[in-house]
C-alpha cells in the first residue's frame, strides 16, 4: 500500500492527493449520513490523462475505486467500505465546459461540472438544459450520467440518458474512450454510451459528455391544485397530458403528511391550498408563445377539471416569486426529513394504471402492521415514481425503530412492486442500499447478464466493487 501511496505522486501533484484524517473526511460520508467509510486516500484529477494514469496504477496494485462526484446519491454509491484500502476519486477538479455546439444544439462539459453551473451556461446563450432536481446546487454532471438521474423534468425532456449523446469514459484498464460526439443517430453496433450510463461507476469512469440543449421557454406557469384521491390524480394527468401535450413540463405529487411535516420543520412554507387536501399536485406548463396563450390554455383545463370533480381547488401561482416557492415547498420535503432524522426511502416506479391500486394496499397494509407510521409519500406522479419513505410514529427513535424494522418495511413495500410489475430503483440507483434487493428484483436471468458485463469490462473488480452488482 505504502508503494502505491508513494507512486501516486507520479501520476498526481502532491496537492491532490489527500491522506490526512481530516483531508479526507468531507468525502467519506454520502449526503444522508447513512454510509461512512474508509479511504486509502481521495484523489483529485485535474483531467482524463490524470484519471487514466491513476487508474493504471491501481490496476497495476489491484486497489479498489470509488468514483465520486457531488456524493449527493442517495444509495452510498460513491462512499468507499470500511477496509481503508480503497481510493477515492472524487472529479470536481474536472469541471470546464468544453463547447457550446449552438447549430447541433448540443454542450460538451467534463463530469466534475456542478449540474447548475451547466444549466446557467445553457441559459447565456438562450437554451435550456432541462435535467433539473433538488441537489442541482451540488451534484455532477458525471454523477448525474452514472446514477442516470430523474428529477422533476423527465415528463417533458427524459432522464439523464435521454439528454446524453455521446461520453469520454476511462475503463478499468485505463484506457480512454472518446465517444465524444454530438449525434442523434448511431447505429455503430453496441451503445457503450448507454451501458456506462446507470452503471453507477461500476464499469468506467465518466471524464466528460456531449449533452443536448433546448430551446429556452418564454413563459411558464405554474399551479397547485388540490385533489382527493389518487385515481383523480391520475385522470388529472392524462386530462392535461391530452389538453396541453408537450406544453406540460411538470407533474409532481404531494400527500398531506408529507406536507404537514414540510410545515412541521419549514412553517414559512405551509401549503397554500386550505387545509393541506390529502394529494397536492403542482403542475407546471411552459411554452415558447406568448404568456397569455399558456395561461388561457391552463385556466381552461382547470375548469374542464373542476367541472368534472378531478379537482376541489387551485391555485396559479401570479408570479416567478410564488411559482418558486411552489417549488421550493415541493424541493424541502426531502431536507424537512432529513431534520425529521433517519428514514427509510422506497424510489420506485409504478405502472400508472397500478398506481391507484399500489398506494391504497400498500398504505393499508403498513398501517395495520406498524400502526402510527408517517408515510411521507411524494414524487414525480407524470412518470409513475414515488419517493414512499416512512418515518416511525412521532415519539419513537427513529435509529431503534430502522434497526428492527427496515428490513421487512422494504419487504412489504417491494413486495406490492412486484405485484403491480413495478421497479424498485426508479431515478436513486442502486449502489450499496439495495444491491441484495437488486438480484430478486432483476431476476436470474438479467443478474447474470449484468455480472457477465462486470466481469469482462472490469475483470480485477477494481471499479466500484460491491456496488450494484457483486461478482
Ligand atoms: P455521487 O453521489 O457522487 O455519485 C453517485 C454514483 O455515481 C456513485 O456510484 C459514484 O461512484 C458514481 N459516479 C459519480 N461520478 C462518476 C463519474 N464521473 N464516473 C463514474 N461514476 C461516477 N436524484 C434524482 O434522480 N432525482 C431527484 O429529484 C433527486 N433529488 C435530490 C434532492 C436532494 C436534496 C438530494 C440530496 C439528492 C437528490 N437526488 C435526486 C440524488 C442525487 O442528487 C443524484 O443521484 C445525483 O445524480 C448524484 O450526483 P452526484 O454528483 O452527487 O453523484
Ligand atoms: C426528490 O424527488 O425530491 C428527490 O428524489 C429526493 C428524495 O427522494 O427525497
Ligand atoms: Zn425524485
């Protein structure tokens, strides 16, 4: 190890390589503080020479690497073991845009980027990068790429791997890939952009992306609306997906608990809807006309929806001001429980034609077994992922309540998601929270198959071992 330690500053300055206890301690912990680990030492590369020099060289010594970006993931993917015998690669170093391509309407940008700075470049020169979630202020794009992430605009303009046209990946053996293009079609054979893509640094090291710009939308607004079930939810949904097609940017669901501890923990951001109803849905549109055709067009669904009882009250948001704090409030859920402490988080994605039917057996049955749980159950409905997290009854310690109930309360949960052909990883990945989940969940079949990819991209399991996928 010593030996290793001590080659390291051949292919690195001195500066980048941290080893001291405190160096090193922002990096061991993921943003939730459920994983903690070890590190021989955390590495900070400046380019993709760097990261395959560094590779190389743990290849040549069989040591362990975790890639890391804004460690904001929520499956301890890119926080090493406890063994100390693994390296940390963290790329915020790697963080220049590379070129703003405004003909293709595409952006190449290396992964140590912070997804905001890249959406603020995207802006200057009048186009929208759409990926959008609630850690945008600190995570990767890199990150974003190897955790294929959701976010609140994938109704309109995909996933991460939709808005990826190309990447600079180095392998296990430390070679570079330049798939650094900027095409929409490619029908060269096998998509190695995609298998890299949702790999969660299991497979390669993401250096840099070629990633697709939008036109900018002009007008935007957005409302809240209260409904009393899940099912008029859902018909609310497909009556604005039919009304206002690609118009539609956003569909995100609240339950009352959910937002009563928003409240609980944020009282500035109490519901605007009276009397918090049991689902808040905020709906956003945006358009390239003028403002007051999207806004005609919103007040005429509305109506169509109160008039057939989908809706019992609504509120559009008059300005950008009360637009972002339609969001802000949505955005908090997550951080009103992480103050609330520990819990226990479910991403998954349902058929919307099950999704009724999921939450109304799912809710029924943690009830009657852990009676006075808070089901905090919020999400993306527009594309059938729900964050159903549970937090113990009020009163009870929430680390005593996990140990002994965790286990089967995701028993419970991923049971209903097979039964309604649901996934149990909808936009978090995989990591290390649900790499056991993960075999029953895919099947023999596709377990194999994914470890038969492990094994020839990464034959040392030296990329991220045990996560995902164990070989
Ligand atoms: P990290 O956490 O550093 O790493 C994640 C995984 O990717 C690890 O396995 C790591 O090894 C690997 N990795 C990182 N960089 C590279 C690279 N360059 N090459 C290869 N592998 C790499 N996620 C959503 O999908 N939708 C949301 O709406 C959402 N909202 C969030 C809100 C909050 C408040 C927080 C804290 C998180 C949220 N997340 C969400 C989760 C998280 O932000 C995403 O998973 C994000 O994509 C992770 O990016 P990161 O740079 O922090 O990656
Ligand atoms: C979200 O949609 O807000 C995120 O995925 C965060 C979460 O699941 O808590
Ligand atoms: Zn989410």
């Amino acid at each position: 190890m010593q030996n290793f330690i001590n080659q390291l500053s051949t292919v690195l300055e001195q500066k980048y390589i941290l080893t001291k206890d405190e160096d090193k301690a922002p990096y061991l912990t993921d943003w939730r503080k459920r994983f903690i680990g070890k590190a021989l030492a955390v590495l900070l590369p400046c380019n993709s020479a760097e990261v395959s020099n560094i590779v190389k060289l743990c290849a040549e010594h069989q040591i362990a690497i975790v890639p890391q970006g804004g460690h904001t993931g929520f499956c301890g993917g890119a926080t090493p073991d406890n063994s100390g015998t693994q390296i940390i690669l963290n790329l915020k170093r790697m963080n220049q845009i590379r070129e703003i391509d405004i003909a293709n309407q595409t952006i190449t940008v290396e992964a140590g980027c912070i997804l905001q700075t890249l959406q603020e470049k995207a802006v200057e020169q009048g186009f929208l990068f759409p990926l959008s979630l609630g850690a945008e202020g600190s995570c990767m794009i890199g990150g974003n790429l190897a955790t294929n992430a959701g976010g609140t605009n994938v109704l309109r303009y995909g996933n991460a791997r939709d808005l990826c046209l190309g990447l600079e990946v180095v392998t296990a053996k430390g070679e570079v890939w330049n798939g650094i293009k900027g095409l929409r079609k490619d029908n060269t054979g096998y998509d190695l952009r995609d298998l890299f893509v949702g790999s969660e640094g299991t497979l390669g090291i993401i250096t840099a992306a070629v990633m697709k710009l939008y036109p900018l939308p002009i007008s935007q607004w957005t409302t809240l609306v209260a409904c009393q079930s899940i099912a008029s939810s859902i018909a609310l949904l497909n009556l604005f997906q039919k009304r206002a097609t690609s118009l539609l940017t956003g569909f995100e669901m609240m339950t009352q608990e959910s937002l009563d501890l928003n409240e609980k923990h944020f009282p500035h951001m109490a519901n605007p809807l009276q009397g918090n109803p049991p689902f808040t849905i905020l709906i956003e549109l945006s358009d390239h006309e003028s403002e007051e055709h999207v806004r005609q067009l919103l007040e005429t669904i509305l109506e169509e929806a109160f008039e057939s009882h989908l809706i019992s009250n609504a509120v559009i948001a008059s300005n950008l001001g009360q637009a972002n704090a339609f969001w802000h409030m949505r955005e908090h859920i997550t951080l009103a429980q992480a103050e609330e402490g520990a819990n226990l988080k479910h991403d998954i994605t349902i058929p919307l034609s099950s999704l009724d039917s999921f939450i109304k057996e799912t809710d029924a049955l943690m009830r009657d077994k852990y009676p006075g749980v808070r089901i905090i159950n919020f999400g993306h409905l527009g594309d059938g992922n729900l964050h159903y997290n549970i937090a113990p009854p009020l009163g009870l310690d929430p680390k005593i309540f996990n140990e002994s109930n965790e286990k089967p309360i995701h028993e419970l949960v991923y049971a209903q998601v097979e039964r309604c052909h649901g996934s149990i990883s909808a936009e978090h990945g995989v990591g290390q929270l649900k790499l056991d989940d993960l075999r029953a969940h895919k099947g023999e079949v596709a377990h194999e198959l994914m470890k038969t990819l492990k094994r020839a991209l990464d034959p040392q399991n030296i990329l991220n071992p045990h996560k995902v996928v164990s070989i």
